[in-house]
C-alpha cells in the first residue's frame, strides 16, 4: 500500500480528536448520571449505564477500523443499496418492530436493542451525495430538487410511521445541505416563515391570527400600489405581486387552519401535552409532561457558575430528572460543572462543526462535499434541538446529543456517519483523480 493511501497519515486528527472528547466527556457524564453514592460503584460496572456505554464506545472503536478498512469507493458505489436496505429495515420496523415509550421503532435481539431509524440519517445523507454528486445533474432544474427532496422524504416518512417523530425533524437538517448546494433561499424564508406561524397559532386564537394576517397582506398591497401610483413598475407586475400576495395570505390562513386540525386529530395525548408545555408553561402541569423540563432547569440552574463538582449533583443523585444519562445528559453536565461547564461544551460543539465545513469545503468532489454539509447539518440540529429540549426552548421529543448520549444506536450512527466523511476526506486527492 504506498504511503498516500494510508488513512493514519491523511486523516484529520483534529476532528478525531473533537470525537474522542465528546465520547469521553459523554461516558464521565453518564456515569455521574447514574451514579449512586449509596451503592459501591464504580464507572466500569457492566450492570450500570456507564458500562454498557463502554461496550457501546468498543465496538464503535472497531466500526471506525472497519471504515477505515474498507475502500473509500465502496461508500459511492453502494449508496442506493445502503440506502435502499435501511429503508426496507425501516418498513419492516413498522410491523414487526418493539414498542418504546410509544415508538414502534426498535428492534431486541436477545437482550440487544437497536433501532434502525438512526441509521437511516447517514444512508440517506450517502444516497443524496451520489445522487447530486453525478456530472449531469444541475441542481437548478426541478426535477432535480424534487428527486433529492424525495430521497429525503422517504425514509422521514417511514420513520414517522413508526411514531419517531423527533428522529423525523432531523431530517429537516438535509434542507440545509440543498441550500448549500444552490436551493433558492425562498425555500429557507418560507420554512422560518411557516415555522413562525404555526408557534403564533399556537399562542393566539385563530380569529387574532388571521386579522394579523390580513392586516399584514392589506399593508403589502398598499405598498404595491404606491409603486404603481409613482410609475415605478408596471400594471401587469402589479397584479401578478397582489396575486401573490393573496396567494400567500391564503396559505397562511390554511395553515393556521391545520394546526387546530392537527393538535385536536392527529397528535397524541402526550405529544399535544408537550407542545402546551413550552408554549404556555404557567397552565403546564409541573408534576406531569413539564416535570422532566422543570427538573432539567432546576438542575442546570442548581449549578451556578462553577457547578457542583463532579458526582456532586444533588438532582442527579436523587434521579430528579427522568431520561439523565439520554436524552437529558446536558443538564448533568449544567447542574455538576456549571455555567462555565456548559459553555465551554457549546463552544467546543461549534468549533467541531465549523471543522467539518471546513472539511467539507475543501473537497475536490462535490458527492464528499454534500456528504461532508450532511454530517455538519445533521449533527448540528441534534446538538441544538437537545440543548433546547433540556432548557425549555424546545419540546421534548427524543433526540439525543451528538457521541455524549447514553445509547448503542446513536453513538453507532453518529459514528459512522462522522468516519465515513473522514475516510472520504483522507482520500481527496485520489476521489479527483477517478
């Protein structure tokens, strides 16, 4: 093998080192999570989450030697097949899958449990970067846009089906990508637009909304007759830009109409619960859907500056905060190293994504450099969806943060998804060459 081949010499260690701090950063706070001063503990016990983590962590280790092993023209040549074999996982699940807290979206074999959901985020990343990283396809044309929002869509549909819908709202991360790749900025404007709406028709009445709406539609018309009563531009455009704006106000209208649809027919229980939660947190009930977020901001603010020490978190001790060493881990870290803690970790978090553009930028093949966008977005909307979910800015909805989290699944997925770019990335130089 010459030496140019050798991924020890061309991978970028920087990067690997942000993996292995958030690993080991996530397997102390697991620990701290579950640890009980009562018990005789200790964080290689294989009874406790800490020690299963680190089963988790070894065979991650030997996922990384085997990307590494194989050859990086495997992961373009295989993508639709990858991909096409998690979306029939996935429709499989919908059947035959287990039942967790509501989600039918795992499969146990023996006393392992997986769940094929997390997987699908790097399969669908690798088929996107194929699809767009052909020769003869210009992003521009429609028919290109429809079919790599159709790759996305799929597996987001499955996984819906099977009740995950925290897990879908990760797949909004590929919109991000596409922007990168020469998506009209429209489509960001009307996502934020919608996304806006749909928390104003949750906070106010339908009848306030759409007065809001039709005193907003009324002030754009205005606004484009003046244009026209100062001959700045023509009768046609006049009529064509009020169309659009009724148009507009339109979809507006019947958004705000489907979200009651949605709340009163479609969302469980649970999930409507949640949603009132942080939209209205005075009429939450703090001993049921809002006590975990209550426990959660109790525990980060406990914390203070400097936090309480490591294995010195009286919420965690106590297991005031259900889901801590998951879902929850952030506020471990809030509640025992404090706000400084915390900030230090954000700061670290926003430095491995700028790496990964970084990385991303640099490639000569445009299939490594949406592949690299997917790893940045994907990642980025866990860490910020998490951090929100644990300090009440976000719903609860299941998503983990990024390596730290207690599970096989994730720290799998999130491993793969990251080595595969980095094999990718050591291999620049050859991917221009073929």
């Amino acid at each position: 093998m010459r030496n140019d081949d050798k991924i020890s010499k061309n991978i970028d260690w920087i990067t690997v080192g942000f993996y292995a701090f958030f690993v080991l950063a996530g397997w102390l706070n697991i620990f701290a999570a579950v640890y009980n001063p009562e018990v005789s503990q200790n964080i290689f016990d294989f009874s406790i989450n800490s020690g299963k983590q680190l089963i988790w962590i070894g065979t991650s280790v030997l996922i990384i030697i085997l990307i590494s092993a194989i050859d990086y023209k495997f992961y373009s040549t295989f993508s639709y097949l990858i991909y096409g074999t998690i979306i029939a996982v996935c429709l499989v699940t919908i059947f035959f899958g287990t039942e967790v807290k509501g989600s039918k979206s795992w499969f146990e074999i023996g006393s392992l449990r997986i769940q094929p959901a997390e997987f699908a985020k790097f399969a669908t990343a690798l088929a996107l970067a194929t699809y767009l990283g052909k020769i003869n396809i210009r992003f521009e044309k429609w028919s290109t846009q429809l079919t790599a929002f159709a790759i996305i869509g799929l597996p987001a549909v499955l996984i819906l089906l099977q009740n995950e819908t925290g897990t879908v709202l990760v797949f909004a991360a590929f919109v991000l990508v596409l922007y990168r790749e020469g998506l009209s900025p429209w489509f960001l404007i009307i996502g934020v637009s919608a996304v806006t709406l749909l928390i104003f028709s949750l906070m106010f009445d339908q009848q306030t909304i759409f007065i809001g709406i039709g005193v907003v539609a009324g002030l754009i018309i205005v606004n484009i007759l003046f244009t026209l009563q100062r001959k700045i531009t023509r009768v046609r455009n006049v009529f064509r830009k009020i169309g659009m704006t009724l148009a507009a106000a339109g979809i507006a209208a019947g958004v705000v109409i489907s979200v009651n649809f949605l709340m009163d027919n479609i969302l469980q229980s649970h999930q409507k619960d949640r949603i009132v939660a942080l939209i209205d947190p005075e009429s939450a009930d703090t001993k049921g859907i809002a006590y975990q977020v209550t426990q959660s901001k109790i525990a980060i603010g406990s914390g203070e500056i400097l936090g309480k020490g490591f294995l010195q978190g009286t919420q965690t001790k106590f297991d005031f905060v259900p889901d801590q060493s998951t879902d929850f881990i952030f506020c471990t870290i809030g509640e025992e190293q404090g706000w400084v803690g915390t900030s230090l970790l954000i700061i670290v978090y926003v430095l491995f994504l700028m790496r990964i553009i970084y990385l991303a930028e640099r490639q000569k093949e445009r299939f490594a450099r949406v592949y690299g966008y997917s790893v940045a977005s994907i990642i980025f909307i866990h860490f910020a969806i998490n951090i929100g979910m644990t300090i009440g800015i976000f719903p609860v909805i299941g998503i983990p943060l990024p390596f730290m989290s207690y599970g096989g699944s994730s720290l799998w997925s999130f491993t793969i998804l990251l080595f595969i770019f980095l094999k990718l990335d050591a291999h620049r130089k050859q991917m221009l060459s073929h």
